[in-house]
C-alpha cells in the first residue's frame, strides 16, 4: 500500500467506504500467483489478476459496467486504497475486465477465486443479497454481463437516433416521443442502471421494442431508402438479431447459444 494512498484516503473517508472497508478487513486477498494458469509467462506485463478479481466484486456490488468500473478505478481515490496503488496510477482499459472474466470460466477459476472472497465478504457482512439476489461466483459474473449487454444495447440505439437526427431530423421527429427523448438522450454510460433482475430485464426489453419499432419505421416502404443506408443503422439491425428475439410473446433477450435470424420482424427486413 503507497503511504501516501493511504494516508490521503483515512485522512478523506475518516468513517471509511466500501472499498475501505474491505482492504482493512481482508487485506491484499488476492496473490497474482493463483491466477498463474490462465495467463502467459510471456508477453507484455498485464493488470494484476488479483486486483481485477476485487475489481469484478465491487463493479457487481456497485451495479456497475466494465467502462464505468474501469473509469471508478481511475478517478476514485477509495478504490486506488483498495487495491494498492498510486493515487496518480491511470488504471487500465476496460477491456481488460471482459477478458479476465473469459479467462476465469475458460480455466474453472471463478470457483476458487470469487467464491473465497465472496465468503469471506458475506461473513463479515460486507457484501449482502437483495431479496432473492444471490452472490455465487455464478451469478456475480452473469450479472456484470448483463449490465455490460444492456449498456451496448442501449448505446447502440442512442448513436443510431443521434446519425438519424441528423441525416433526417424532419422524418425522425415524427417517430420519436418524449420518452424516448428522455430514455435516450444521454449517453448510456452516464447513468446507474436500475437494480434488480426484474427490473433491468423490463429496462431491456423496452430497449429491445423501441429498437424495433425504429427498424421497422427505417424499413417500411414509405420511408427514404437511403435511411437503410447509414452505419448506425446497419449496425442497429444486426445487433438486434444478435442480442434479441421477438415472438408472439414480446421481446426478451437471446439466450446466448442461441440462433440468431428466427425473429419475424428481422426476416422481413
């Protein structure tokens, strides 16, 4: 731990944080050497593994994406304690946490590596279930890539409204309501997601409908073919038959595994 990190953060969080809280409590629980057979012996010097595994717990506690953790390690002088760095340390990209969570289901780690300090929060009362929330290794990482999942989807739809506005303001203005002004305006990344399974699942699937109400109004026979023609857009059609289906039933995201192609509207565009 530098000194002066530590010196600075009991000195601004006299009553501690979180994070704080669980550096004084469990101390430097994570050594890089558990996580040795997921990783290369060559190649350039990465982000320590142990300090990503405790960056995955508070992101998951927190209800936080990998770009708003990775921006959290950067600007946050609570999180810099926790894991032992320099006040002035630039933290690293946040890609790096989607490939450390591969790597620990492609080797079996999560089992030995989030499970311990998982336990070991939860008999300190550090880290506590909502309701029917669980905090299994399992369900922590699942989570995180929902939050992950629900930022692109809706950072997709925003870039594809704000290419429409400008390119057709006067055909947009005519779809777009108040709602969507207000679900859509800023960028996703700026906000909390909303806690809760059930929750989040509704925010999506409305993500989901509006997405396809926007596809289908570009691809009706009435609009400017051109509209088809704009990036945004086509990178809006395809991640939609990646990421949702609709049915008789609604729309609800695609299990991953699953085929992608069998929704109706998409097979009419």
């Amino acid at each position: 731990m530098p000194e002066l990190t530590a010196r600075v953060v009991r000195a601004a969080f006299p009553k501690g944080t979180l994070a704080v809280r669980i550096r004084e409590a469990l101390g430097p629980l994570f050594e890089d050497e558990a996580f040795a057979g997921a990783f290369a012996v060559r190649g350039r010097p990465a982000v320590s593994p142990g300090a990503l595994a405790l960056v995955s717990v508070l992101q998951y506690a927190e209800g936080l994406t990998d770009r708003q953790a990775a921006d959290q390690v950067r600007a946050r002088m609570d999180w810099k304690f926790l894991l032992g760095l320099e006040l002035g340390d630039s933290g690293f990209n946040a890609s790096v946490l989607s490939l450390f969570r591969s790597r620990l289901i492609e080797r079996g780690l999560e089992q030995t590596t989030l499970e311990l300090v998982l336990e070991r929060l939860r008999g300190l009362d550090l880290l506590k279930a909502g309701g029917r929330q669980r905090t299994d290794s399992t369900h922590v990482l699942a989570a995180v890539r929902t939050l992950n999942r629900m930022e692109f989807v809706g950072e997709t739809l925003r870039t594809a409204l704000e290419a429409l506005a400008v390119a057709a303001p006067t055909w947009l203005a005519g779809l777009v309501t108040a709602e969507w002004a207000e679900r859509y305006g800023p960028r996703v990344d700026d906000y909390r997601f909303p806690k809760g399974e059930e929750v989040r699942e509704q925010w999506s699937e409305q993500v989901g409908r509006d997405g396809f109400v926007l596809l289908e109004a570009v691809y009706a026979p009435t609009a400017p073919h051109w509209l088809r023609e704009i990036e945004a857009v086509q990178v809006l059609r395809v991640s939609w038959v990646q990421q949702y289906h609709r049915d008789e039933k609604g729309v609800r995201w695609r299990e991953q595994g699953s085929p992608a192609g069998s929704s109706p509207v998409v097979l009419a565009l």
